[in-house]
C-alpha cells in the first residue's frame, strides 16, 4: 500500500474489501469540503482589487473567467494589457466572447506576452505558430481528449495559450480546464511529502503514437527526447506550487520503482477529474480562450460525433520549470 490513501493498483475494491479497513482517502471528503483558492492564501470569497479597463465574470470559483470591454483586433492600451495578465493570474483561463479575430490579430495579441512557440507535431495554419484543430466530419477525430498540458515534453514548456472558435458543432466540442493549483492543496501531506523534491520523465511518444507513422514518430522523437522537470512547480508569478504531471506525457518518476511510480502517477493523474477543481466552458464561434499552461490542464471534450469543430490556436514560449 502506497501512503497515496489508494492501493498500489489504482482505484478499486476486491471481494475482500469489506473485511478490512477503509484506506484513509488521500484527499479529506469529509462532507465534500475541499480547499478552493485561486492564489497563495485566498479564499473562495476574495478578490484582488478592482478591474477598471475590463470588465471580468467568474465563471468558476479558482478559475475561468469571461472578459469584455476590450476588442482584441485592436491594439490594447497598456493598462488593458495588465489588467488582462493580472485576470490571467488570478483566474488561470479567460474566456472572450463576440471577439471573431483573424489568425494575424490572434498572433499579435499572442505575441503581447512573448514568442510564439512552432509544433511540427501538430498541423499548421497558414502560419507555422499556428496549430490548427480541424476536427469530425470526414476527417480526423478529436486527440485532445485527455488531460494534458501543452508541450510539458519541451525543455521549457508552453508559458501559456490562445484558441479562437472558428466553427462550433450543433452541440458537444466543450472544453475543461483543471486547476492544478487547487489539485495539489487538496493532496494529503504525506503525498505531498513523497512529491515535493521529486521530478519526473515527460515524452511526447505516448502523445502522439496513436496519430504518427512509425518514421515520423522516431524523427520527431529525435527532435524532442524525454526531459525531466519537478513534479511539483512553483509558478514563476505567483509562487504557487502546482502539480505538474499531466497523462498525456508524463511517464515516470525518477528514482522510484516502475510499479511504486505508476500507481503514484495514477494518483496524481486523477486529481484533474476532481469536478471542483475544473470549469467546464461551453463555446460560440467567435471566442477567444487564453490560459495559464503554467497553472492548468484541460482536455477538450469529443462529444460531438460527425460534426465539425474547427479551432486555431497559438502558444507563448515559456520558462523551464522549476
């Protein structure tokens, strides 16, 4: 038994289950409470001063937000600009509705917070910064359902990203965010004592092995060989400690063995799934999302069969964690 509160198989009973003591749950559900704070010493309830250039809805209560007032086709005032990253931090994803930007605006608002990354593993628009996400119909169905944080497997993962709604499906094609923020302070302080120093193997084979040719998944994993970052990283901004392992990339902890490691990291997967810990977004065409990659994982939901949804999206270069 891992000191996670859960067997070192997963989640799960056996026909023996009833006649031994319940594992003490690694997270306290004792009448559902949970810790909900969206920075370093908040409540639920608190807000970090006023916004006077925007106008900022929470949608979720540690993260999401709407924004409006501002159109992002034009060039942003500087206070504008602040109270946006100030939003970002705070509620780790924005949501900008009616915005209807063309991939030119997407970059230049991108490139207000730095360099746009390029991904050779994912297909390009007319632009190689921008991925674009064409989806259902005739042509390939959504990958992006699992929980991920985009590009962990680089040296210095993506600092944050920006999708606009280009086609919406007649239902389905939502989009979850979890904040991994809140996910490590709801873990038990024995788990968190066995993660805090510990780092942990990020690849992009198991990603992207399912979409790629055995040729090109080797020339690319030449491009990208598996890096280590900590499985716990303090947000540069914000000091926060985050829970950085994700499902899509992360494959082992180092220093553990494989059996101990895969049950901890199933753990620790799971607590993206924790519904207070998530907002779950409803798009029209036109939004513009921006979160936090550094604080967030999502997973954009295939539920919406035949039908196309089409997005463009565009990352920012980011900081090896630490």
């Amino acid at each position: 038994m891992l000191e996670t509160g859960v067997p070192a198989g997963g989640v799960g009973t056996d026909q023996a289950s009833h006649d031994r003591p319940r594992a003490t749950p690694a997270i306290d559900l004792l009448e559902g409470r949970r810790s909900l704070r969206r920075l370093p010493g908040d409540g639920p309830e608190r807000c970090h001063g006023d916004y006077t250039a925007v106008t900022v809805t929470p949608v979720g209560v540690t993260l999401g937000a709407e924004i409006t007032g501002v159109d992002l086709s034009a060039p942003l005032p500087a206070e504008v600009r602040r109270e946006i990253h100030r939003a970002l931090l705070e509620w780790k994803v924005l949501f900008f509705p009616g915005q209807h930007l063309d991939s030119a605006a997407q970059r230049a608002f991108g490139r207000l917070w730095g360099e746009l990354e390029t991904n050779p593993l994912l297909e390009a628009g007319d632009d190689p910064s921008v991925v674009r996400f064409a989806k259902g119909g005739a042509g390939r169905q959504t990958y992006e359902n699992i929980w991920h944080v985009d590009t962990s497997f680089r040296p210095a993962p993506a600092m944050g990203a920006i999708l606009r709604m280009v086609t919406t499906p007649p239902f389905g094609g939502d989009t979850l965010w979890a904040d991994m923020g809140a996910a490590y302070d709801n873990l038990s302080d024995a788990v968190r004592a066995r993660i805090d120093d510990a780092v942990a193997v990020h690849d992009m084979v198991p990603g992207f092995a399912r979409f790629l040719d055995a040729g090109k998944l080797a020339e690319l994993a030449d491009v990208f060989p598996p890096v280590t970052h900590p499985v716990v990283r303090i947000h540069p901004e914000t000091g926060r400690r985050t829970l950085f392992v994700n499902a899509s990339f992360t494959t082992r902890i180092v220093g553990m063995e494989p059996a101990e490691s895969d049950a901890l990291l199933r753990h620790l997967f799971a607590q993206a799934h924790t519904p207070e810990f998530q907002v779950r977004y409803r798009w029209a065409e036109g939004t513009v999302a921006f979160w936090d990659n550094r604080a967030t994982q999502h997973y954009a939901v295939g539920d919406y069969g035949s039908h196309v949804r089409v997005a463009e999206r565009v990352a920012i270069a980011g900081d090896a964690p630490f």
